[in-house]
C-alpha cells in the first residue's frame, strides 16, 4: 500500500481517480442483449485514471504505477468527451 500512496502522492493533481482492482470474474454483454461469461479481449484487473495534456504524458505518469514492480504489464487509455 505504501508504493501506491507514493505514486498517488507523485501523481498530486493529475490523479482523478485512485480506482480499484477488479474481481476475476466478469461477463460480457453482446449488442444482441446476450450476456456471456468472462471478458471480451483482455483482462482488466483494475484502473486508475489520471489526467494529462496527451496521452505520451499519461504514459510518463502511468510508467511509475506499482502493478509494475510485480511484472504486470498496464494499458493506457486516452478518453474523450462523449456528451458535447
């Protein structure tokens, strides 16, 4: 927990959500409405988010994430505003 709470602290303003690690169990819900067992695509075992002025600077802010340090890998994902 402590190397979390570092990074947080590293992140300061740029931290929007901590976020939290996801259960092994998921399902995935088709466009047809049938719901299926397990992800589509990869795995998700949590999230963060953070905010940056391009993704290149998500990336150098992610680059200190303590899942790192255990081997796993992590995506970053750049968001947009949907509703205008």
């Amino acid at each position: 927990m402590d190397a979390w709470l570092a990074w947080f602290g590293r992140l300061g303003g740029a931290l929007v959500d901590g976020g939290n690690p996801t259960a092994p169990t998921a399902k995935s819900i088709a466009s047809d409405g049938r719901v299926s067992g397990g992800p589509v695509g990869a795995m998700v075992s949590g999230c963060s988010i953070i905010k940056a002025n391009s993704l290149d600077e998500a990336v150098a802010l992610a680059k200190g994430c303590p899942v790192l340090q255990g081997g796993a890998k992590i995506s970053v994902f750049e968001t947009f505003n949907a509703m205008g």
